[in-house]
C-alpha cells in the first residue's frame, strides 16, 4: 500500500495515486460498517478536515469544514462520508492526519497489526480509513464484537426482564397469600353472620305470624267500628244540617238588626253633625261679630295686675304678652287643633337672613319648616314671589306646601286667597311683618303674626 499523502506533496504525484485508488474501488465493493464504527470514522474525519490546506478539501466539504467542532461531524457527515467513499486521494490525505493524531496505535493499524488490549471499533476506524493489508477483516471484527455486544446487553436486558418478572411474581405470590387469608376470615365472619340471620328470620316470620293474627283481629274490630262511627257520623251530619238552618235564620236576623242600627246611627250622626256644624258657625260668626282675637291674658293676670305685685316691670311684661314677635304665642297658636300656618316666604327671609342668596334663603327656610311640620303635625304653606327665575329649589319635606305667585299676582295676594279659601273657624296662622296682610288676613279671622316669631322659633329648634 502506498503511503498516505500530507500537506506538501507534489500535485503530480496526487493525480497519479488518485487514478490507482480509483481503479482499485472500481474493482472492490465498499464493506457494510456497522453503525459505532460508521459514527467513530465520521467523528475522525470530522477532527482531520480542518487541518487539510484549503485546496485540499473538496468543495462540497469547505462549508462543512467551517461549522464547529461539536457541530461537523453532526451536521456535515452526509457529505463526509460520500467523500470518503467516492474520493479515494481525499480518504488517503484524512488517513494520514488521523494516523498521525492516533500515535502508536495509528501506526500498528497502519502495518496491518491490531493491538489485542484495542478498542476494536477505533481499530476499525482506522482500518477503514488506512485500508492496510486485511482491514475488511479488522472491519467485520469490529462488527462481530458490536453485534456480539448488542447480543450481549439484550442477553442481560432478557435476564433482567425475568428477574424482574420473577420478583413481581412473587410479590404478587405474596399478595395473593394474603387476600387468601383476608378471604377465608371474611367467609367465616359471613359464615356467622348467616347463621345469625337465619335465626333472626325464624323470629321475624313468627312475629309476623302474630302480627298477622293481631292485624286480622284489628280490621274485625277496625269494620265494626266503621259501622258504628257512619251511623254517629249522619247523625252529626243531620245536627249540622239543623244548626246551619238555624244559622241563616239568625243572620238574616241579624243583617236585618245590622241595617236597622245603621241607619239610626246615620240619622244620628247627620243631627250631631248638624248641631256641631251650627255650634260652629254661630262662634265663629260672634267671634268676627265682636273681632276677638286669642286672649293675651287670664282672669288671673288681671287679679295679679290690680291686687298683686310682679317681679319685673308691669309694663314690660305687657308689652311682651301683646307682642305679635313672641314665639311662645306662635307656639300657643300652633298647638289649636287642625292649624294651618302660612308663611311669606321673602318678608321673612330677607328679614333673617338677607347676606345670603336667594336659593340660600329658600332652602333654609323650607328646611326648618320641615321641622316645625314633623314637631306640629300642622299644615304649612310658604308663599314666594313668582316674579324671578326659581333656581335650585330643594324638594319639598312631608307636611309642607311651597308656592309661587303667578306672574303678574304677589304673594302677599296669594296669602289673602289662601285664608279666604280657609272654612270658618278653622285657625290660621299668617306670619308677615306687613301691615297690609296682617291686617288683611285679620279681617277673614286669621291670626297675624310677625317674621320675627318664627324666625326665633326656627332659632329655638
């Protein structure tokens, strides 16, 4: 064999060697690798490619040579080993670098000897690759021993198969053993528990023999009683019959009796309405008749005020008595039954509290209205003038009434309409510090009172 070519040989000489080895290949068949041979020679390619000078290397392998080293052999081995099978001069210049890298063992395979402590896949390898004298038989070697390995690891993969299938089979021995031993005390235990049970049934069908003969003996007893209980069961029936009789005679009596009241207490009723209606009106008249208004003073204050002296200044006690401000009298007229109190909204507010705005005004004085309604149960009304746009009117509490005059009227007109549509005798009470409508609503039996009274008593609560 001739020796394998490095970097540095004469360009000739390639072309020589080339034409033999391919005469050589033409002739001789490729051997079948077996698969950890065929990976061991693409890994030593793989390693040898990079050190071939760039004209050496095919160019179907320059992009391979180029790729990592952990990458070549993975990706590139397609091409490699196409190479090395059809591109004898390219397998001599890798067979040289890999002899040179594999040292002693490189050149023992190179002389056709094969170390007996060798790997015998890396001995093919290079067999494949230096191809010496017999390196198909190194070859098939290698694959005895791979296939002689393969057969041995299924040979311990089978034994291990059946130990392990023996393990499990005696595991399951052992199972078995024992759900044999839970199944013979669990037959015992049924075994018992049947004997039981079957005493227990002769017990059960002996009562439920005597429980027959009792329940033959009930339905004897239970059908005379049947008879018995429908005889007294019509004659109920028939005592009914002669009480719901004497029901419906009672209640005609009685609806009879019912109307005949009725309309008595109706005539009653209407002669007491009547004589009330006519009481009413005849005190009401002599009151405008003579203009009484609610007395300021008792009999006793004027025993006090000819016989007795007073803490204080008499006078001064008087002139607060008479004071149409006082709220203790808006009290006094608040309290008379079926009030109704109206309000001139403005006169009052502007009166109070004028530094706020109109909204302001109303809103507060509506809410404390509120409250003297809830406190009273009275009937309020509160009166405004209609003549400016109303903004951010807030609603209404329960018991009080807020109106606004129609364009063109007052409110100070509004409050004589409200007084005049009032029933005689009823009391109002109007708060105004206008003269003109106090003394306006007098003459209609109102009672006036100042903005000064209730806006005190607004002050109070």
């Amino acid at each position: 064999m001739s020796e394998p070519s490095f970097p540095g040989d004469a360009p000739e000489g390639d072309a020589a060697i080339q034409a033999e080895l391919a005469q050589d290949v033409e002739f001789v068949p490729e051997p079948i690798l077996p698969e950890p041979v065929r990976q061991r020679i693409m890994t030593l390619a793989a390693a040898a490619l990079p050190g071939l000078p760039g004209d050496e290397v095919p160019v179907a392998l320059r992009r391979v040579a180029r790729f990592a080293p952990n990458r070549r052999a993975r990706l590139g081995g397609r091409e490699i080993a196409a190479q090395l099978t059809s591109d004898p001069l390219f397998r001599q210049r890798i067979s040289g670098r890999v002899v040179t890298e594999a040292g002693d063992l490189g050149a023992a395979v190179a002389s056709g000897m094969a170390p007996a402590a060798a790997d015998p896949i890396e001995v093919a390898a290079l067999a494949y690759l230096v191809r010496p004298d017999g390196w198909r038989e190194l070859v098939e070697g290698a694959g005895d021993v791979v296939r002689a390995e393969a057969d041995s690891a299924a040979v311990a993969g089978q034994i291990r198969d059946a130990e392990h299938r023996v393990a499990r089979a005696e595991h399951d021995r052992a199972v078995a053993r024992v759900e044999a031993d839970k199944l013979r005390d669990e037959l015992a235990r049924v075994r018992e528990e049947l004997g039981q049970l079957r005493e227990e049934s002769r017990a059960t069908a002996k009562a439920l023999r005597e429980a027959q003969a009792a329940q033959k003996r009930a339905s004897d007893l239970l059908a005379s009683e049947k008879g018995r209980a429908s005889r007294i069961t019509a004659e109920h029936e028939a005592e009914v019959r002669r009480l719901k009789t004497r029901l419906a005679e009672a209640e005609t009596l009685a609806s009879t009796g019912k109307q005949a009241a009725k309309e008595a207490r109706a005539a009653d009723d209407t002669r007491l309405w009547l004589l009330i209606e006519t009481i009413g009106q005849a005190a009401s008249g002599l009151r405008r008749e003579l203009a009484l208004g609610p007395s300021e003073k008792m009999p006793a204050d004027f025993v006090a005020d000819t016989a007795a002296d007073r803490p204080g200044s008499p006078e001064r006690s008087r002139a607060r008595a008479q004071d149409t401000d006082d709220p203790g009298r808006l009290d006094q007229l608040l309290a008379l039954p079926r009030a109704h109190l109206v309000v001139d909204g403005y006169n009052v507010t502007k009166r109070g509290f004028a530094e706020i705005s109109l909204e302001q005004q109303r809103k507060r004085l509506i809410t404390g209205l509120g409250g003297i309604a809830a406190q009273t149960g009275d009937e309020v009304t509160v009166v405004f003038d209609g003549a400016e746009r109303v903004h951010g009117l807030p609603p209404a509490p329960r018991g009080v009434r807020v109106l606004f005059s129609r364009k063109g009227d007052t409110a100070d007109e509004l409050i004589r309409q409200l007084v005049r549509a009032e029933p005689a005798g009823r009391p109002i009470v109007v708060i105004s510090s206008d003269r003109e409508v106090a003394d306006g609503v007098r003459r209609h039996g109102a009672y006036p009172m100042g903005a000064d009274s209730l806006l005190r008593r607004l002050a109070r609560s």
